[in-house]
C-alpha cells in the first residue's frame, strides 16, 4: 500500500476543511411559459420552460427555529418565478438563468445557487435542449454590471437607428 505524500496531504484547501455546512432548497420541474428565443418562430408566442432551481444557504436557521421566515420560502419563489416569466425581455436561456440566479442570490440571501432552464421538445429530434448554472453570493456584482452593459449595448444601437429585432 503507498501512502500518499505528507505535502499533498497538507495540500488540502483550508477552507474546504472548515467550511460551514450548506443546506441545499430546491425546486425541480417549475413549469411555465414564455416568449424567449433568438428565431422569429420564438418571439410571436410563449413557449413551454422548466425550470429547476437549486439553492444553498449556510445552515438554515429553519432547523432550529422551525419558522418559515429563517429559510427559503418555496412557494414565494415559484410566485417570483411567475412574474419573471410574464415581465422578462430576455432571449437567450443564458441570461434567463442568469436573472433567476441574481434573484435567487439577491432577493432570497442564497449564498450558491444552481439554476437550470430547459425548453422541452425544442426540435422533434432531441428530448429537451437548455443550460445550466452556477453562481455564488459574490458574482451578483459582475451579473448586475453584464446587465447594465447589455443595456447600454441595446440603446447604442437603437442611437444608430437599429432596433434589435427590427426587420427591413
């Protein structure tokens, strides 16, 4: 039997070691529809999403005090989810689940969140086609500037006299 060497051994992250235990909420197979998508096809009428969402919180409060309010409220992210659904101007699921992640992180106190978005029978061929995503408490910064860049990116060239989506 080898041993493996002390200085791999000692390798080991710090952190990893001690981190605090995560406590996992999630929501698997949200349905709803939308109009997302980048084709004509896709802009005229909503299409069928699923959703999952998964979503970690430092060990819940809930677990003591058995109170709604020291954890994530399920049933007030699916409303949240609702309205995300009806108000969105997104078309890539890229940036669908970006945004369901920013609310997850900003709106609910996750510290990671994983969120995954799947348009069922996209093309008759392929069961499902979508994304996945992972993000941390500390990228909400970096996905509130992307936004804002994309938003600036839209009003350039709406200044220029091209409107996205706009056809001769």
């Amino acid at each position: 039997m080898t041993l493996p060497e002390p200085s791999l051994v000692a390798a080991a992250p710090e952190a990893d070691r001690h981190a605090a235990p995560m406590d996992l909420i999630f929501i698997e197979g949200f349905t709803g529809e939308t109009v997302i998508g980048i084709h004509d096809s896709e802009l005229h009428r909503p299409q069928p999403l699923v959703i999952d969402v998964h979503a970690g919180v430092p060990h819940a409060r809930a677990c003591e005090t058995d109170r709604i309010g020291d954890t994530i409220d399920y049933g007030v992210v699916c409303e949240r989810l609702r309205r995300l659904l009806v108000e969105h101007r997104l078309q890539l699921l890229e940036a669908f689940a970006d945004a369901i992640a920013d609310i997850v992180l900003g709106e609910f106190g996750a510290r990671w969140v994983r969120v995954k978005v799947v348009k069922p029978r996209k093309f008759d061929d392929v069961h499902a086609v979508g994304v996945q995503i992972e993000r941390h408490a500390g990228d909400a910064q970096g996905t509130a500037q992307r936004g804002q860049a994309r938003g600036a990116a839209v009003l350039r060239l709406i200044g220029s006299g091209m409107v996205p989506g706009a056809h001769p």
